[in-house]
C-alpha cells in the first residue's frame, strides 16, 4: 500500500506564508505526477500545482507568482511555498500522487489534507 502524509498547514494572516509538506511511503516504484490540490465548502476540489517527475509544473491561475512547488523524487516528498496568501486561499490542502505501485500497478492516492486558513 501506499500512504501520503501531509504537513504544514494552519492559520495565517493575510500577506503571510505558509509551506505545506507532503511525504508519500509505501511500495513505491515510481510516482509520474505528485501535486496539490485544494477545496473548500460547497465547491469541486481544485488542482493547485502539480509536477511530473521530470520536472514539469503546472499551476492554477491564481496561483502564478505566488506558489512554488519542489519535489524530491529520491525522497518522495512535494512541497508547497505559499507566499503572499490570500483570504480566499482558505481550504483544505490535499496531497495527490499518481503512484505506479509494486504489484498493484498505476493508481492515484491522497492525503488526508491540511487545513489552511488565511485571515483579512
């Protein structure tokens, strides 16, 4: 099986930082995509910035500038820099990684998530 534990959130003022950190262990062969995703009440969850093991990124709009994400293939870790944080950056954070996995083969896990909340 494989597990991603996240880490990293909590409460921020606007104009703040924050740098959520995510771990995934496991029988692990290779991850391709690992990322972020975010949601909040009564909306779809939402990609917030991914990066292939290559190391091709991909954000949300409102994200550019703001976000940066790294990754660590040898240790399976992604991170997300949160800098200059927003009221409506508020939700929880989750920790996506689409996992080719010993035996199982090619499937995507989550993290439990990480709240985030950003006040004005």
């Amino acid at each position: 099986q494989v597990q991603l534990v996240e880490s990293g959130g909590g409460l921020v003022q606007a104009g703040g930082s924050l740098r959520l950190s995510c771990k995934a262990s496991g029988s692990i062969y290779s991850i391709n995509v690992m990322g972020w995703y975010r949601q909040v009440p009564g909306k779809q969850r939402e990609l917030v910035a991914e990066m292939t093991s290559g190391g091709g990124t991909n954000y949300v709009d409102s994200a550019k500038g703001r976000f940066f994400i790294a990754r660590d293939n040898g240790e399976n870790t992604v991170s997300l820099q949160m800098n200059s944080l927003k009221p409506e950056d508020t939700a929880v954070y989750y920790c996506k990684a689409n996992v080719d996995a010993v035996v199982v083969g090619r499937k995507d896990y989550w993290g439990k998530g990480t709240l985030v909340t950003v006040s004005a």
